[in-house]
C-alpha cells in the first residue's frame, strides 16, 4: 500500500484504448495537446499554457489526485502510438465523483474518448465506489456533450450561473451516469 492506502493507480482497459497513470516523460505531449484552442476554451488548463504547467501535471497534480481519493489517466491506444488525451475522476465527495477530459486535435472523431470515459466511469462505479459519476459540461460544448451521451450519461438539466468560468458566471449541463444507468 501507498501512503494513501489506494494502493498503485491500475491500468484500465477498454476495447481500443487504455488509461495508464501519467509518468513525467508525457509532460511534452501534454503540452503540445494543451496548446489547443478547444482545449483552452472548454477546460479549466491555464492560459497561455506552459511547460511548466504541464510538467506541474503529470508529476505533481496527478500522483496527488490519486492520494487524494481520485484519478488523472494518460488515454492510449492499446496498439500504442502516441498520447490520445486527459481522462480524469476527482476525488469523491459523498460517494459523488465528477469526470474531466481532454482529447489531442490529431485523435478526435474516433470514439475514442466515448469509450474511455465509460472505462473510467465503471471503473468508479466498481471499483472506486462511488455510487454517481458526475460530468459539468458548458451547453455549448456540442462534442463533450456528445462524449458523454455515447458514455452513457444522462442530461439532468442546466444549472444556471452556479459557476464562474475564466471569470465569467456560466450554465452548464449537469450530466451523470449511476450504477442503474449501466445498461443504456
Ligand atoms: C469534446 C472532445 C473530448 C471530443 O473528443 P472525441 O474524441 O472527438 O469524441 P468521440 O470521438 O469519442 O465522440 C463521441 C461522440 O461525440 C460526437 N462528437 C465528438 N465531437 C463532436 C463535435 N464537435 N460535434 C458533434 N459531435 C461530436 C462523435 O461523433 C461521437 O458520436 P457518436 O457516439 O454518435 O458516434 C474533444 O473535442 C476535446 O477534447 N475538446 C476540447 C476539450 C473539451 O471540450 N473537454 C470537455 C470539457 S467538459
């Protein structure tokens, strides 16, 4: 067992991909993918966006989330190659865990982040414990959307100026998948 008592962060496998824990030699390929407008427009990744920022993430960030009761995976194809993205768990409060992701532009329009974050949900929901994997997703944001209906999440409404984005207050679309939701 770690200091967390987690013991190690697993591997999880899907039929095309895997989430692996981040290792510090992804930090170039984080940075390349964050330098993406969608990117920097959707997510919560500082702007403009550093190398230092990058190596912050996959050497700092992500071994704490997992001390923390959460998870931030690196998402690779299980044939290699390079890095598809970002799919993150944070740590549960109540039994309630909210997922994250990012995919690189050159991996997009495969399915490829629809079948991870239904990984990284049952993975939750099994293994982790949690009983509700929430997602927080900006109405506009028609592919996330997308993402998680493919994952199996369902649209529970719009909360309306609950929280500030780049400053701004924003609605988003508060989207989860249950452990009954696990047949759709
Ligand atoms: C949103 C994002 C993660 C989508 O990644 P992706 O790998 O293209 O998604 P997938 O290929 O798994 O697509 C899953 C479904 O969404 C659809 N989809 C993806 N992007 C879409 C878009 N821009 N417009 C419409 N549909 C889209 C796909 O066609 C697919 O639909 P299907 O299940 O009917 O086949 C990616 O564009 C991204 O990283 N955007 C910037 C960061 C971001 O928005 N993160 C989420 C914050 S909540």
């Amino acid at each position: 067992m770690t200091a967390s008592g987690r013991g190690t962060q697993p591997t999880l496998t899907g039929r095309r991909v895997c989430l692996r824990p981040w290792r510090t030699d992804d930090a170039d390929a984080v940075f390349a993918a964050c330098q993406d407008p969608e990117i920097q427009r959707w997510t919560q990744v500082p702007v403009p966006y550093a190398a230092e920022h990058a190596r912050e993430f996959v050497g700092a960030v992500a071994p704490r989330t997992w001390t923390d009761g959460g998870a931030l995976f690196a998402v690779e194809l299980l044939d290699g190659g390079p890095l598809v993205g970002s799919m993150g768990l944070s740590p549960p409060r109540d039994g309630v865990g909210e997922a994250g992701y990012w995919t690189a532009p050159g991996q997009r329009g495969r399915g490829l982040t629809g079948e991870a974050l239904r990984v990284l949900s049952d993975w939750a929901l099994d293994a982790v414990g949690v009983h509700r994997v929430e997602l927080l997703v900006d109405p506009a944001n028609t592919g996330s959307r997308r993402v998680a209906e493919s994952a199996g999440f369902l649209a529970e409404g719009t909360i309306r100026q609950r929280f500030r984005f780049r400053g701004q207050p924003s609605d988003l679309v508060l989207y989860a998948r249950l452990a009954v939701d696990r047949r759709s």
